[in-house]
C-alpha cells in the first residue's frame, strides 16, 4: 500500500501510458472500525433476538436452533472483528486538483474517481451511529447515477473541511455538467 | 405572476378543441364499468334514464377536460417556462424550465390521427419517464413543427424564422424497408405477447365454460388419436408459427414507415403504421450509438442502433434509433452520427487469456457441477440415459457460449472515443463520447483480484448511465481510463 503523493503533474505534449494509479492518501477517522462494527452488530442482533423468542415459544429441533445459534455468533463474530478491520485497510480517499478519488469495499474493492469540474452536489450524511462517534459522510454526486463518489466515516471536522474545499474548487452550477 | 406588463407573460393557451370530440370518447373507456353498471341498473329498473344519465356525466367530465387544461410558452428561452395547468378537482400545475428541455417526441394513436392531433411529449435531462414529463394531449398536427422548433431553440438560434428553417436541408439517414421484418420474429416479442394474451383469456373466466365444449372435446379426441409427442409437437409448431406472425405484426405496426433524418443540429425519427410517432432529438446531447445484436438477429446479419444520449433513457423503445435492420444499415447510420468508421467497424483490443478463462469457468462451471453429481448418481445406482444426453447438450452450448463471449470481448480507446463490445446472447457494442464520460469506477471481486482482472465502468449521464468493461488486465485498465479522460491521465494519482 503506498500512502505518498507523487508531486510535479506533468501535462505537457503527449503523456506516456498511464501504468497505474496510486491509491488514494488518506484512511477514513479512527473511529470508523468502531461504528462498522456496531452497525455490523445490529442487523445479527436482531436476528439473535428473533431466535431467543422461538426458542422460549418452541423448543422440538434442538439442532435447528443450535445450527441456527451457530451461524449467528460466526456472523457476528466476523461482522463485529473481521469486517470493520477490513474495511478500515482498504478504504481510502483524497482529493486532487483535477479530481476527487476514492477506494472503497471490503470483499468486492471499488476504486471510483470523478473529476470536479462535473461536480453537481456535494452531501454530508449523518446518521445516528455516526452522531454517537462524531462522524460524518460526504457523497459529491455528478450527473451520472452511477458515477456518485461516497466517502465513508470521516471525523466531523474533515467532513466539513473536505465539503468547503470541494464547494470551493467545483463552481457548482457554473454548467451543465452533463 | 400579477404583472401583466411583463414581457416573458404570455398568455394561457388552450389545447385543439378537436379535442372535445377525443376526451369523450376516452372518458366512456375509461369508465367503462361505470357505464355498464348504468346499463344494468338501468334495465333492471326499467328507468333507462339511469343509463342516459351516467353517459351523459361521463361525456360531460370528458369535456370539461378541455376546458380545464390550458399551457404556456414564457418567452425568454434561458430563464422562461413552459407551464401546463390540468386537472378536474385536483389542479395541477407542471413547469418545465425551457433551458432544461432535452427531447420532444410526438405521439398520434388512431383516434388522434383521424382528427389530425398529435400528443406532444418534452423531456428533460433527470427525469424522463413519461407520467412525470410534460405532455401536451393535444394539438393539431400542423402545428407542432412551430412549437417544437420553439421549444428546442437555443438562445442563440432565431426562434421564428421559416426562411432559415427551409434553407437547411434534412438528410435522410435511414428509411424502412419491409425486408426489416425477417428480423423481427428472431426476438421474444410474440411468444411475450401470446403469453399476455394466454393469461388475459384466463383471468376473463372463458375457460372454464370452454373445458367441457364440443371444440375442446375434439381437440382432445384429435389428441388421443395422435398420441402424445404429436401432439406435443403440433401445439409447439403452432406456437412457434403464431409467435412469428405477431411479432412480425407487432414489428410492422410499430416500425413501418420509419424514417430517421437529421436537419442541422437536431435528429428526427418518425415510425408508426397507424399510432404515429415522432422523436426529435438535439444533436449536441448525443455522446454515441449502441449497436445491439441479439443472438438470433446477429445470426441472419442484423443490428439494431440505440442512441447514447441525455435525457433520454438509455433503456426501451425511447432510445431507439433502428429496431432490428441489416447490419451494414445500422453501421452506416451510426459512423454518420459518430463521424469516424474505425468506431462502428474497427478491430478491438482482446482482454487476454485470464479473462478468457474466467468466461470458461463461469460457462462450464454449473454444468461440470451437475456432471459429477450425475456422475454420483450413477456409480451408485442407474440414471437414465436421456439425463446424460441432455447434460452434454447443455454442456455444450454452454461451451458454444463461452467461446462467443470470449470472441466478442474488447474495447477500443482513444481520446475521442471509447468502444466496449461483450455478450453473446445479447452483443452490444457501446460507443461513448470520451467528453461524456464524468467518472470511472474500478471493481474487483475476490476472484477478479486472484486473475488479476478488473471491471472498468465509465459512468455518465448519457444513456444507460453505466457503461461496464468486464475482466480488463489489472495492468491495463487505468491505461484504458487515463486515454479516455485527460483528467485521469494528469491527476496527482497517475503511475507513468
């Protein structure tokens, strides 16, 4: 994983062929493992309580309900650890002069990139987890439906800094932008 | 709104009175059950007045319609709008801002087409569906050349100028031909079409009356007497053959007399047998064609042609230039409107043997899987032969498949044009304006990461929104983006 910046943009006559990209610079807040994995949680919470009224209700199949145990505690573990971790190795982001430039995933790893001069809108989510640890995410939306950047789980104050920034170099409604 | 002085006020314009003599008529289908209910109340109580009465209320809303939609055309084409009040009990006001206009079609279904109507359509860059749009029902026909040409016009294009309008000359692209129909049976269309028709007879309830009928009874005499894979096989002819004939039926009504023509800046399409319609696109929103070959179309040599294009949606018949037509046709039209042959008909670059073999396992993977679970089967008790004949059968068309999709793979790029073909079953070939491309996303499974593979999906707002390139060579897929879009290629990111 490389975490420089190449320095000296060289857009003079024609460029060489492009090998590859560098990721992205900056991780997402310390806290984001955290929130994952309690927003991970919930949905096998849910799940465990749903399982705890059956099994109070109805106790025939024992090995259904121990099977059903199982796979539950294995999804939460791996959701509450594995996951979260995961997730905090490979996200990434960074804005450029030209563009904004993302990687995100765990499983199935996307990097996105889209340039700001068609930057049409640039949202901040708040959830509730995301209150709770004082987190925030930035969606900058472009014309497209499938060309949206989302950068996940950042510390408020990057947030608001990332958003100022973007509003500033992107001359939102200045065009089409499509 | 209270300033009548005001230059952009322009009065509320109602549609063609014609219209009175349609709504009527649309009313009384409309509220079909209502008026049977009149006729039977009616009959019952002997007072036929019942059924004057709710025929006379429903012409009476079909009316009032009319007199109660009524639309207007601001002026100032940057910051005017067009406005559309509608709407019995419920008053609707629809604003369209005019410098957001991306598209006007016109429609004429038969009715409208007797009383020389045209419903009027305009579409904008977000939302193109048609409940949402803008929909003018309707005006006559002679005047929608004049309010389109208002609607579509540039702040900079004289609005109303016939002299110039005629000096530009149209240039037919493309003009139907009834050898278009040999395509038209190849798609599912008809056997969709009996399937709907199978299941509107059964919903009516004839059936049941029909089972115990003389004609069902000697339809199942002449079963008998035929025995079983006959049988089977006449209904399946039949099908077949019906399938074929409504298709082509369904082809020839919606097609015919199609004429696709492009004068100065704008694309006009016209096609239609009885219901009319006419799309006018403007040219400077086009960013590339698809040339779309389902299996069967391409076997016989032909090519269908979508356009990529905002406002429009990029999926069904709003996109479509050509339906099914010889291939040669399709190419000739999209060089015309993307202006170089090596983007219709070029060679591509290949996505190598990695990608290659992920086509084979995901082909013949389920297929190996069910084998060596045959093959189980029959080591530990007896499996009929006829599985295995049809194990190998799908096994290989599976293969047949694989092959095809790996021969399709590729991409073309250069600075003005990136060129995407896959598929097999249904082969596309994108065409993308390189200046409509606003963003790409590089996606990796598990498994694309283990062969080194990577999807490159150019997004923008064009068309179907996501133009994905699958299994490009980790090692070639920003090439492929940073070529494309200079602002890949000069970003603080790039690896030279």
């Amino acid at each position: 994983m490389v975490s420089g910046i190449l320095d000296g943009v060289d857009n003079r006559g024609p460029s060489p062929a492009l090998v590859g990209m560098v990721d992205p610079a900056h991780p997402s807040s310390r806290r984001a493992p955290l929130r994952w994995a309690i927003g991970g949680l919930v949905p096998w919470l849910v799940l465990a309580a749903g399982q705890a009224v059956w099994i109070a209700f109805d106790r025939r199949l024992l090995w259904l309900h121990i099977v059903l145990a199982v796979f539950t505690v294995l999804g939460a573990v791996i959701s509450l650890t594995v996951v979260p971790l995961w997730r905090y190795r490979v996200h990434r982001w960074e804005l450029g002069p030209l563009a904004v430039y993302t990687r995100t995933g765990w499983l199935v790893q996307e990097r996105r990139i889209a340039p700001i001069s068609r930057v049409q809108t640039v949202d901040t989510y708040r959830g509730p987890l995301d209150r709770l640890f004082g987190l925030a995410n930035v969606t900058v939306t472009t014309a497209s439906s499938a060309g949206a950047v989302h950068i996940a789980a950042l510390d408020v104050a990057v947030a608001d800094h990332l958003v100022a920034q973007l509003t500033d170099i992107a001359a939102i409604g200045a065009e089409d932008a499509t | 709104m209270s300033l009548p002085s005001s230059r952009s006020e322009t009065a509320w314009q109602r549609l063609s009175p014609r219209m009175l003599l349609v709504h009527p008529v649309h009313e009384l289908i409309r509220e079909l059950p209502l008026l049977i209910g009149g006729v039977v109340l009616g009959s019952t109580t002997g007072n036929q007045s019942w059924t004057v009465a709710v025929l006379a209320w429903t012409v009476a809303v079909g009316a009032a319609r009319w007199f109660t939609t009524s639309y207007r055309i601001e002026a100032d084409s940057e910051s005017g709008q067009v406005q559309l009040r509608a709407g019995l009990l419920h008053r609707k006001v629809t604003s369209v801002p005019r410098n957001r206009i991306r598209s006007v079609q016109t429609d004429a279904r038969l009715l409208h087409r007797l009383l020389g109507l045209a419903v009027l359509r305009v579409s904008t860059g977000q939302e193109a569906r048609a409940e949402h749009g803008f929909v003018l029902d309707a005006v006559r026909v002679d005047q929608v050349p004049r309010l389109r040409a208002i609607l579509l016009a540039e702040s900079s294009q004289p609005v109303d100028a016939p002299a110039v309008e005629s000096a530009v000359s149209n240039t037919v692209l493309a003009r139907w031909q009834p050898s278009w129909l040999r395509y038209a049976p190849l798609s599912l269309s008809g056997l969709l079409t009996m399937g709907a028709a199978a299941g509107l007879i059964y919903q009516s309830g004839v059936v049941g009356p029909l089972r115990h009928s003389r004609l069902a009874e000697s339809a199942l005499d002449a079963a008998q007497r035929l025995g079983m894979a006959a049988t089977v096989a006449v209904i399946a002819a039949v099908v077949i053959l019906a399938s074929v004939v409504l298709a082509a039926l369904r082809s020839l009504l919606t097609y015919a007399n199609l004429v696709l023509w492009r004068r100065a800046d704008a694309l006009h399409l016209r096609h239609g047998l009885l219901r009319l319609r006419e799309h006018t696109y403007d040219m400077s929103r086009l960013r590339g064609g698809t040339l779309r070959q389902p299996l069967l179309v391409r076997i016989l040599g032909g090519a269908g042609l979508d356009a990529v294009m905002t406002g429009v949606h990029g999926v069904g018949e709003s996109s479509v230039l050509l339906p099914p037509c010889p291939l040669s046709t399709a190419e000739s039209v999209l060089t015309g409107l993307v202006g170089d042959p090596n983007v219709v008909t070029g060679p591509l670059r290949g996505h190598g043997r990695r990608a290659a073999t992920r086509r084979w396992t995901r082909a013949l993977g389920l297929p190996m899987l069910i084998g060596a679970v045959l093959a189980v089967f029959t080591l530990a008790s007896s499996v009929p032969l006829w599985l295995w004949t049809a194990w190998l059968a799908v096994t290989a068309w599976c293969a047949l498949l694989a092959a095809d999709r790996i021969g399709a793979l590729g991409h073309r790029v250069d600075s003005h044009w990136l060129v995407m073909r896959s598929g097999s079953w249904e082969r596309r070939r994108d065409c993308l304006a390189t200046a409509g491309i606003i963003g790409w996303t590089v996606r990796q499974s598990p498994f694309q990461r283990r062969a080194r593979v990577a999807t490159l999906v150019a997004a923008t707002a064009a068309g179907t929104k996501r133009y994905p390139l699958i299994d490009v060579p980790e090692d070639q897929v920003w090439a492929v983006a940073a070529q494309a879009s200079p602002w890949v290629a000069e970003s603080i990111w790039a690896i030279r």
